[in-house]
C-alpha cells in the first residue's frame, strides 16, 4: 500500500529531500523543481503532496497524509492530534521576540506582530507582560519599521532579515528543527510501513550527525 508524504515547501523542503534520499529513498530529481503538488513515486510506494508548512500538519490530522514532516514551531502553536515520532534535526532555527533598538523603552502594552499568536501569548503570559498580539501571515519584520508593532515574535534562522532590517534579538524563545509526524489512524492500519520509514529515517539522522562531528 501507498504511503502519502506530506511535504513542507520552502526551505525544508531541500533539507527533508536530502534526509530521504540519505535514508536510501529513490526520489526523482526533478520533485524540487516540479510545481506538481502530488507526485507519486511508485518504486517507492510513497505519494508525496506539498503544502505550506502550517498546513502539513493539517493534511495529516485529517488522514489524507500519513506522515509529514513539519517543524516544531509549527507544532508548537497548535496542539494537534499527531503523533511526533523524530526530530529529524533539520533546519534548524529559533523563535525570538525582537525589535528596533531604540524602543527598548517599553509602551504600557507593547504591540507584539507575529505568525504565532499562541506560542506568543503563552510566552509573554509566563513573562508576566501584558502585550497586544497582532496576527500577522509573513514578512513579519516589517511591522516594527512600519510602525505597526514594538515587538514582533518570529523565526530567525540566519539572522540575515532582522540584520538587514534593522532589527536585533531581544530573547530567544525556543530552539525549532523539523520534525518526522504521524497520523494516529495510519499508525495503526499501516504500521510496517510507517515503522520502516522511521528506521530509515532514524539512520539517515544518525549518518548525518555523525558527519557533522566529523
Ligand atoms: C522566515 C522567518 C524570517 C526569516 C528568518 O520567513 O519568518 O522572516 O525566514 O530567516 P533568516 O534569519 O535566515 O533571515 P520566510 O522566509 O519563511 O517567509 P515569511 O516572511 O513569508 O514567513
């Protein structure tokens, strides 16, 4: 039986197109470069579908993916009824609150611009702070030069957008790599498979780590 891969676009995608073909997957070249959003590799009995990354996790809450690999940002800030079964320690970056240097001095209620509203609010709640969520779907960084927000919540993996953007780290909030996860349904119905596919993965991981030291 088929197995459907749910795919993040974007950055992981590379990454996550390594790990496979790490783990010994036989992945035609061209999957990166296709805009196709299914693509079935029947040698492999898998069926890999793209989708953004925040809703990879959806596809694969409802079924319609058996696993998918998403990052733990993403898992974070909606509890999800999936199973997280590894971090394939991929692309890795962190959550930090940041802002412009000269509004360090803080308004009553800061304005805090970000793609995550729950990790967000949970984080200045912990902090004691009252803050003004203001939802935003990317380019976040342009919020606080726009005069939007005095704060915003978001990735920083490079730092390059916030360098050039005029913006600096203020604190970190939670180290992200992407994750291997599994739909509880399908673990049940296609475990052989589903355990396979971990083994390979969880070599691949290890190769790979194991190379890093080196
Ligand atoms: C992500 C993130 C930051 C940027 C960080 O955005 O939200 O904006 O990457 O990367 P850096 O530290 O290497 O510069 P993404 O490119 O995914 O697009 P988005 O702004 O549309 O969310």
């Amino acid at each position: 039986m088929m197995l459907t891969v749910a795919m993040p676009k974007g950055r992981i995608f590379t990454e996550a197109l390594v790990l496979l073909k790490q783990a010994g997957y036989d992945i035609p070249d061209d999957l990166e470069h296709s805009r196709k959003l299914m693509i079935d590799v029947p040698n492999e009995q898998l069926r890999f579908i793209l989708a953004k990354p925040m809703d990879v996790v959806t596809y694969v809450e409802h079924g319609v993916a058996d696993v998918g690999i998403a990052g733990k940002d993403v898992l974070l800030e909606e509890e999800r009824d999936v199973y997280e079964m590894l971090d394939l320690r991929i692309s890795p970056c962190y959550l930090a609150v940041a802002g412009l240097p000269n509004t360090c001095v803080h308004p009553i209620a800061p304005r805090v611009a970000t793609k995550y509203p729950n990790i967000a609010s949970t984080y200045f709640r912990e902090q004691g702070e009252q803050v003004e969520i203001i939802k935003l779907n990317g380019s976040v960084e342009l919020a606080p030069l726009i005069g939007l927000a005095e704060r915003i919540v978001d990735i920083v993996s490079t730092g390059r957008t916030l360098k050039e953007n005029g913006l600096i780290e203020l604190e970190r909030i939670v180290h992200v790599t992407s994750r291997f996860i599994v739909n509880p349904v399908s673990y049940r119905m296609q475990d052989r498979a589903i355990e396979h596919m971990v083994d390979r993965l969880t070599y691949a991981i290890e190769k790979a780590g194991e190379s890093n030291e080196n």
